[in-house]
C-alpha cells in the first residue's frame, strides 16, 4: 500500500476530468501559439505514463490550435508594427471577426513531423529513417525530413491528426495502445506578401508536401511564401513506465520501455539545468552548469525550445508549457506524484512565462482520501 499527502500547485493551473478542451486550450496552448504568431517561438509537451490521455489531449488542443493560427494570421503580422495586437486575455479570435479585419497578407504554416524513438528519428510522412544533424548554433535539423504546406485550418488539422495517428503504437500491460515514441511536430510560419482576403487565399487548393532542411534555411521556397514567422512545436512524449508495468513484455517491449524512460530522464535532467540557469541569472550570478541537450536525440531537437539563442526579444519571445496528464487509480499514484513534480520543476525552468496544466487531480485526491478512510475503518 502507498500512502502519501503531497501538495502540488503548479504556476498555470490544474484542470480536471471534466473540464473543457477549450478551456486547457486557453491556459496551456493559447499563448504559445500567440508567442509563435508574434515571430517567437512556443512549445506544448504532454507529459505523463502511459494510458493518461495525452494523446487524446492533444488531439483537441491541436485542432484549436489549427483554427487560432489561421484567424489571427492578418493581425498577427500587423502586430509586428504595434497595430492590431493579439486580445490581452490571448483568445483566439473568430473566424469572423479576423476575416473582418484581414489585410492583403495571409499565413502558411510549414510542418514537419518525426517519431523519437531512442537514438532513431523516423519522418512520419514518409515512413523513413532520418539523419539528425547538428546546426552550427549547436541545435538540430532534420534534413531528410518531408514538409506539408498548409494554407487552411482545415488542411492543418487533417494533416496534424494523421501524422499523430501514424506513429508506432503497441499493446502493453498498461495500455493497449501504448505509443512507442515521441511525436514532435514542429509548425513553422511562413508569410505571403500577395495573398488574397482570408477565406480567399486559404481555401487549401495549395497545401502539399515537399522535402527539404528544416533549420530555417529552405523557409519561403513555395511562391509568394517567405520566412520570417515563428515556430510551435508540439510534443507528445512516449509514456513513463517502470519496472513492474513491463514486467509481462518481452525483450523488444522492454527495450522500448528502457529508451523512452531515458529519452525522458534526459528532457527532465534539461528541465533542472535549465531552472538552475535560471535561477543563477535572476540572482545576477553566472552559471557555470552545463544543460545536457546532448544526452538524447530528443532533447538535441527541442534545444531551440529552451534557449533564447537568437530568438526575437530574447526570452520573452520563447514560451514552453507542459500538460501533466495523470490517472485517477489509486495504483498509479506513484505514477501521478512523479509526473506532478516534473511539471513543478517545468515552472522553476521557464519562469513567470511557464504554463502548466494537469488532469484528474481532484479526482485522484478523492481516490487517495476514500482509501485511507477504508484502511481506517479496517483497523
């Protein structure tokens, strides 16, 4: 029996079973994707074990996120010159108040989209194994990766949910549909000069795929589309698992199981340098520490995400949000404590900028609360 009373209070807020995906949208997604129209750079990570319902919570907050994109699009490159800014409470628009609004120039948003798995980076589309190559500011790129052009909310939707749908799933002890990767996709906003009205120029007769590098150096390369716009990236982490939910599997299932927790181990060890780099810098000290982005090839891709290194107005221009997805079982409690204190530690890695979120909280200390008073009537 575990019994524990641990109290957690994460800096964006917490969201239960029956809140709604508009509503974890507007706290964790929303303004990531508002720092990306604004040319900076956000990042969404579902984070949690296995069978938690990320991928589920993805999937809505990326449809969302596909509508926010393209109504805001005309104010969003306006706003660069201090006209039509984003709404402060950073909403999305309707679709009839942007078209309302619109100027002559108009979105397309550039996506590609990859499976971790361990040392392999695999490109959705194509189904291929890609090289991960080091850029000279000491990131990533994907060269060999495959691109969608998306020039509707409608076509990056779609295109978003199949390439989330194809990643590689197998059936565990803890989940039956159990994803055996990470998912990173990473939306890249790129600019028309000479695009119609919205709702003329996004009727998606143009969307398609391409190949090319993607470290920003092959942006604009479709007609009339240029760089210059930011970047979301949205990350659906493989599950956690430990030794007992493997237990039952066999040598490829636990070998699986063993680079996703490194993978993972290796994002968290990235999160706590961060914060202490952090902290160091708010106190005016140097930090002498070194933040391990080497360790996984997961981490070497989302070093953009945690660094400032170049980013429009330094680190104001660069959000990360984690969603901590936990069970309601009073059998994944461990489960659910570890996952709450990684996003604790997110908080301390990105500041007052940080937006977290988890689920089923209320419902878990309800679980937690009936156990104890059954184990005390018991006795």
């Amino acid at each position: 029996m575990f019994l524990r009373h641990s109290t957690f209070a994460p800096t964006g807020g917490v969201f239960d079973d029956a809140a709604a995906s508009a509503a974890v949208y507007a706290g964790a997604c929303s303004p990531l994707v508002a720092a990306a129209l604004r040319g900076g750079r956000g990042t969404l990570v579902m984070y949690g074990q296995t069978g938690s319902g990320k991928t589920m919570t993805m999937t809505h907050l990326m449809q969302l996120a596909a509508d926010h994109l393209f109504s805001v699009n005309s104010h969003l490159f306006s706003a660069h010159d201090g006209a039509n800014a984003e709404p402060s409470n950073g909403a999305p628009r309707t679709t009839a108040a942007a078209a309302a609004g619109a100027t002559q120039r108009a979105v397309q948003v550039e996506v590609t989209a990859v499976e971790v798995a361990g040392r392999r980076c695999i490109d959705l589309n194509s189904r291929r194994e890609c090289k991960v190559l080091q850029t000279t500011e000491g990131g990533a790129k994907i060269p060999e990766a495959t691109s969608f052009v998306a020039t509707s909310a409608g076509s990056l939707a779609a295109y978003l949910q199949r390439m989330l749908k194809s990643r590689t799933t197998e059936a565990t002890a803890a989940n039956a549909t159990s994803s055996r990767s990470h998912a990173l996709l990473r939306l890249r906003i790129l600019r028309s000069e000479t695009g119609g009205p919205m709702g003329v120029a996004h009727d998606g007769a143009h969307d398609g795929a391409r190949t090319g590098a993607h470290d920003g150096a092959h942006d604009g390369a479709r007609t009339g589309a240029r760089g210059g716009g930011g970047v979301l990236t949205l990350l659906d982490c493989a599950g956690s698992e430990w030794a007992n939910d493997s237990d039952a599997h066999g040598a490829q299932r636990r070998r699986e199981g063993a680079e996703i927790n490194a993978s993972l181990h290796a994002l968290k060890q990235c999160v706590r340098a961060r914060a202490e780099k952090l902290r160091a810098e708010a106190r005016g000290a140097t930090y002498n520490g070194h933040v391990p982005y080497r360790e996984a090839t997961l981490t070497r891709l989302l070093r953009e995400s945690f660094e400032t290194d170049g980013a429009r107005d330094g680190a104001s221009s660069v959000k990360l949000a984690m969603v901590g997805c936990v069970s309601p079982g009073a059998a994944d409690t461990e489960h659910s404590i570890s996952t709450l204190r990684t996003i604790m530690e997110l908080g301390g890695a990105t500041g007052e900028e940080c937006t977290t979120t988890t689920q089923d909280v209320p419902r878990l200390r309800a679980l937690n609360t009936a156990l104890v008073a059954a184990e005390s009537a018991r006795s």
